[in-house]
C-alpha cells in the first residue's frame, strides 16, 4: 500500500478473494447475504467493523491488520512532519 493512497478495504478483500480462488457467490454464502451486496462491498473504502470480522473470518486473513499498519505509517509520518517543523 502506497503512503499516500487512502486505504481501501473493499478492494483489499477483493484482491484477497480473488488471490485465494474463490467467488464473490462463495463470500456471500459465507457471509449471509446475496452476490450484489459483495460487489458493494468491494466499492467501499470503508466497511462495518462487524462486517469485516466476518470477511476476515470466512477469508482466514485479518483484515484489521491492514488498518494497524495504516496507522503506523500515519503515525511515522506525523512525527516526521514534527521533526520538519520544529527545525523550521
């Protein structure tokens, strides 16, 4: 993930879907809700924390890490841009 592109859970759980070979019907088996609401899953930039246990669950990957490093990245840079400033 680039440090200056927003993190985009939807097209994260897409890619990992589809790196693992499965469907969008196979995710909405496993999530209880019809194909449609997967795809308007994969659009989304930002999901249901409920939701995304669930995803996270049937796709045995955590996807809450990918916001984790979201906010180390964030954090790294904030103390980065500190530093600039305070030497200004």
């Amino acid at each position: 993930m680039e440090n200056s592109e927003p993190l985009h859970i939807g097209k994260i759980i897409e890619s990992v879907m589809r790196s693992q070979g499965r469907s969008p019907s196979w995710l909405a088996a496993q999530i209880c809700c019809n194909r449609d609401n997967v795809y308007k899953i994969f659009r989304r930039q930002h999901i249901d924390t409920e939701l995304l246990l669930d995803i996270s669950a049937a796709l045995d990957v955590n996807f809450f890490q990918y916001y984790v490093d979201a906010l180390r990245t964030k954090k790294i840079q904030n103390v980065s841009q500190t530093d600039t400033q305070c030497r200004l």
